[in-house]
C-alpha cells in the first residue's frame, strides 16, 4: 500500500515535490480510501490533472521507474545507463526519490539519489515502533570509487553488497541471492502502461500481450468480458482463440487472437478484436492492467487513463477500485487524466493538480492544500472557472 511519494530533480520537476495518500480526519469515511495497519486512512485512488505538458506524466512515471529498479535493474546491462534525466537547469545534479509504503503489515521508507551514470545513495528503512530505522543504506565514495554499505537484518554478504553494480538496485541484486527480504519487494504488485518513454500506446503488439495474458489468466480473461459485455459496446463477450502461424523462417508459433462478440438478429457475429473501435480495444487493454491489480492487491499507474474510452466509463472503473466486492485487497488506483468529470467522482483529497511555469519548472500539489476548498465545492465548476490553478493560459 503506497502512502507517499516525492522526487526532486526529475526530468520537469527541479524543486522536491512530495504527494501523500494518507487521508486527515477531516476525509470521509467511505469505500473511496482504506485502513492501513496503523489506523490510519489511505486513498484507493488518486487523479493528476493539469493542462498538457504541466509534467502529469513525469510524475506518476517516477513511480514506474521505482518499481522496475527495484525489482529488474539488476538484469540490465553492465553498462547500461539508467533511465534518468535531470531537470535541465540542474543537468549535472542527480534525481532523488522517496517513498513510504506499507507491505506485509510493516512500513517501509525508500530514499534513492541517481543519475544516468550510477546510483549515489539507496537506502531502505522499516518502521520499529515509533521511528523508522535503517535496513542498509548504501553510499557511493566517489575518492575510492566504491560503495560503502551498511546492513540491519537485510542478510546480503557485506562483499556481495560493496561490490553491487553502480546501475542496479542493492533489492534487486540481493534477490538473485535468494534474500527472503529481497524477494518480498519483488513479490509486490505494480501494473503500468508506462516505459521510459512515457504511455505505451494502442497497437497491435499491446493487444497481442493483452491476449497472451487474458488466455493464461482464465478468471481475468472470464471477469474481462463480463465488464466489456456490461458497458454497453455492443459486445456480449470476448472470446480468445489460439491460432498457430508460420514466420518468415519457417518456424511455427502459437498466437492468441481475441474477437468480440456481438448477437444480432438471434445470430452471433464474431469480429477480431483488431476490427473494433478504438474505445473497445482501449477498454480491453486497461483491463489487462488493473484487473491483476484487484485479483492480487498492489498499485496500477496508469497514464492518461481516459484515452479512447467516454468519460462515462470513467465512474464504473473507479467503482471497480472503490467497491470491497471488487477490490477485497484494496488495491489503488494512481492515473492521470483529462477527462475533468472525474472531479465529480472523488474527494478533494484524491485529486493532485499540476502546472508548468515559464521556467518549464513543473509543481504538483492536492487539492485540498489550496485554501478555501470546501468538501462539498462543485469541483469541476471551480476548475473550470481556474479557481485552483493547473488550467492552460490561452
């Protein structure tokens, strides 16, 4: 369960900008957040909404780049630089990162300060009662040109933990020794359409892994069609067939091929999915991404999460986070979004805003930190009227 996130120095975002989850007691008590182990009230869901190019991407893709280099830095490449880029006006600073986030009923805080040429500094620390303390904490000595590692129950051999590659996580390369702590962080559930480059799109190559997921994940695949058959796009399943092709080379290779189906005139009508609209394979491809979340608890990140789809799919998506039916684990939900009638779907406490200065210097704050907003405020209206900011000026 994820409570806070901050980064600094980030591609658009150059001061530190910190985002929490954990709701105060002025939130009310609903579906729409959960309790953490401690007591403490935590968000289901979270929207980023700002003008385009405000930096929205930026930064729940910090999130994505946590999660894979945590988990598969240490299959990279031994040179292999990292994927990171600093604010322009402090290029030659490195990027830092923090988050706090509860796994296995314990709490956990991570720090990580990198550049596109190594890590600096990785710390990781666990919650003992009332404070956190360190479980290793990992610095880079640039005179002897080494890390210097120190360990509270973490278990790696101290020489396998100094001699870590300067691109990949110490979490990471201690899971290839069968660290039992290790393995539990790579164990945790993040889902994205996020890569380095920002939002996977739509295409053929999406849908396919989409298919090859939902034909070996058959109560995915099963709960995929019954969402799909129940918002009204015509469609009164989604069936998968397996197909075998011959390549170029000769070789022959198994492919899973998706259809809609469709009932008309008492007749049924099956159409690949490929041959949809772009809403239906849109809806098909997000649901490869959260249903896993709600099946096994854990975070989807999701960018521009309205994309293809009408903003009236919207509310039974997030209903999908919201409901204890649906979501027994509760898993949350962190996504960006134009589409503003999402404003009438959550609190103010679940909405983050962000904007871009004439510096290209992005901020990001929620929206109950703007002074003045009320709970039951119309919300859209206010935004629309540019009462809380992160509005374009045209």
């Amino acid at each position: 369960m994820l409570k806070s996130f901050a980064i600094r120095n980030f591609q658009s975002f150059h001061q530190q900008t910190q985002i929490s989850l954990v709701l105060n007691k002025h939130a009310p008590m609903d579906d729409r957040s959960c309790l953490a182990s401690n007591g403490s009230r935590v968000s289901k869901a979270l929207a980023v909404i700002g003008h385009n190019a405000s930096g929205k991407t930026t930064l729940i893709k910090s999130l994505a780049f946590l999660d894979w280099f945590i988990k598969y830095s240490f299959l990279s490449k031994i040179d292999s630089p990292l994927p990171l880029s600093s604010h322009f006006v402090s290029a030659s600073e490195p990027a830092e990162f923090e988050m706090e986030f509860e796994l296995n009923a314990k709490d956990w805080r991570y720090r990580l300060v990198a550049d596109e040429h190594r890590v600096y500094s990785e710390e990781l620390h666990c919650r003992q009662v009332r404070s956190f303390s360190y479980v290793f904490i990992r610095i880079w000595n640039p005179s002897s040109k080494s890390y210097s590692v120190k360990q509270q129950n973490f278990g790696l051999l101290q020489k396998e933990a100094e001699n870590v590659r300067e691109n990949a996580s110490l979490i990471s390369t201690a899971a290839q020794y069968k660290i039992p702590l290790a393995l539990e962080f790579l164990a945790a559930h993040v889902f994205t359409n996020l890569f380095v480059h920002g939002r996977q799109r739509l295409d053929d190559s999406q849908l396919s892994v989409a298919s090859s997921f939902y034909a070996n994940n058959q109560p995915i695949c099963n709960a995929m069609s019954k969402f799909l058959s129940q918002w009204d796009l015509g469609l009164s399943q989604v069936r998968i067939e397996k197909h075998t092709i011959t390549r170029e080379n000769g070789l022959s290779e198994e492919i899973f091929i998706p259809f809609g189906v469709h009932f008309v005139a008492e007749k049924e009508h099956a159409l690949m999915m490929m041959q949809e609209s772009s809403g239906t394979q849109g809806a098909y491809l997000l649901l490869s991404r959260i249903l896993p979340a709600l099946q096994s608890g854990g975070l989807a990140v999701i960018d521009e999460l309205e994309a293809d789809l009408h903003p009236h799919l919207l509310a039974p998506i997030l209903d999908l986070f919201f409901s204890i039916h649906t979501n027994p684990k509760n898993a949350q939900f962190i996504f960006t979004c134009h589409s503003l009638e999402i404003l009438s779907l959550l609190h103010k406490f679940q909405v983050v805003l962000v904007e871009k200065d004439k510096n290209c210097q992005s901020e990001a704050w929620r929206l109950d930190e703007v002074k003045g907003v009320r709970s039951d405020d119309n919300l859209y209206a206010k935004y629309m009227a540019g009462a809380y900011g992160a509005v374009p000026d045209l």
